[in-house]
C-alpha cells in the first residue's frame, strides 16, 4: 500500500529565512506521481508541482524548489527567502501506476503547517 | 484561467438529513474526483468519475452516493447525515493523459452537521 510521510507537523521561521520541508514515500509499484499542495488559512488546495517517478530531475520555480531522491524515497521542497504569505499547510501527495483514467486517487501526508513570522 | 467551481461554498444540516454537493470541473476536463478533509486531518479520497463512469471507490460510507453527468458536472449524495460527517469537502478535476492525472481542486464546500 502507498504511504506519504511527512514527519514535521509544524514549522516557524523569521521571514526570509530558508525552510525545507520533508516528504518521504512508500510505494510498491515503479510508476508513481508526486505531487505538492499548499493550503492557505482560506482553505483551498493549491497545486503546486508534479514529478513523474522516472523523472528525478530537480526544479526550481521562483523561490520554490523540489529535490526528488527515488534512492532515499524523498521529494523534498524548499521554500528560499520565506515570506508571511508562505505561511500555509503544505501537502506531499502520490499517486500510483497506470490502473486507468479516473484510478491516480491521492494519498496525502499528514501535512506540514509552515509558519512565517515578520 | 476557469477553475473548479463547487456548490455551495457552506452547508449547515441537521443530523439525520440529506445534502447535495455540487462540482463543476474546469472545462474540457472529463474526470472527478472527491475528497473529504476533517478538521486538521489531511484529504481522503472518496469516489472518481471518468467519462461520467465510476472509477475507483475509496472510503465512502454506504450513506453517500454519486454521479457524474453528462455535461461532467458532478454531484455528491449524502443521506442520514451524521456528526462526523462534518467537514470540507472537495471535488478536483483532471483531463486525462494516461499518465497520471494532476488534480486541480476547487475552493471546497464546507459541511457542518447540528
């Protein structure tokens, strides 16, 4: 069965400070998708990146970036120069193989809640 | 960009009652997907829609049902509402690849059964 873990359950920083957050993953098929989300105090769920499993290419977007490790099972995000609107619950997700349109249900971590303080 | 819009946006009922939950996916994409979130619990998956057919069924209680129509508008049943069953509720939509979907979420309807 697919298993997210996401071991910090909550982070503060002094704006402008780095963080990273931890996703750690389990899965027994070899075609996989990971998945971020952030969600605001408002309550909606924001995408934020998709990485397929045969594609362990690191991203960077802005003052986001995602290092995807398949050896250590880990698809890390990190947030460079925070800010208070960064101040979210951030959500790694997976889904798994190619079981048909409509199958690639997400299983969520726990969620870590990211606090920026001014 | 048109986003996932879902119906209403609050919902309060009494225990024992029934409500409808509604979703409209951003266009030209033709699967659902629902989801539950308790309070400060993380998204489970309840039920999936492809091409106005069910996919996949997750943990959704007898109680609930759904259906995904022809203009691929969905619609979330629930009966003998409970206590628990108070929460956010989201409808994300994806067009499919074959290769994973990305779901994109909407705002959420938030529940809250008295």
């Amino acid at each position: 069965a697919q298993k997210v873990t996401q071991a910090q359950t909550e982070i503060s920083v002094v704006e402008k400070e780095d963080v990273t957050l931890d996703c750690v993953y389990e899965t027994r098929d070899t075609t996989y998708y990971l998945f971020w989300y952030k969600q605001p105090p408002s309550g909606e769920l924001v995408f934020l990146i998709r990485r397929n499993s045969f594609d362990e290419q690191n991203e960077i977007s802005g003052r986001y970036s995602w290092n995807f490790q398949k050896s250590t099972s880990s698809f890390n995000f990190t947030i460079t120069a925070s800010q208070v609107v960064d101040s979210a619950v951030y959500f790694c997700a997976l889904s798994e193989g190619d079981s048909g349109a409509g199958s690639y249900q997400l299983t969520f971590g726990k969620g870590t809640k990211l606090s920026v303080i001014p | 960009a048109a986003g996932v819009i879902q119906s209403p946006r609050h919902l309060i009922k009494e225990k024992r009652e029934t409500a409808t939950l509604k979703c409209y996916p951003i266009p030209r994409h033709d699967t659902v997907y629902w989801y539950q979130q308790g309070p400060g619990q993380d998204p489970q998956f309840l039920i999936s829609f492809y091409e106005k057919m069910q996919s996949d069924k997750g943990s959704i209680p007898d109680r609930f049902s759904a259906q995904q129509f022809s203009d691929y508008h969905s619609e979330l049943n629930m009966s003998s509402l409970e206590l628990g069953d108070s929460a956010l509720y989201f409808c994300a939509s994806s067009s499919t690849s074959g290769s994973g979907d990305t779901q994109y979420f909407g705002p959420g309807t938030r529940l809250t059964v008295l």
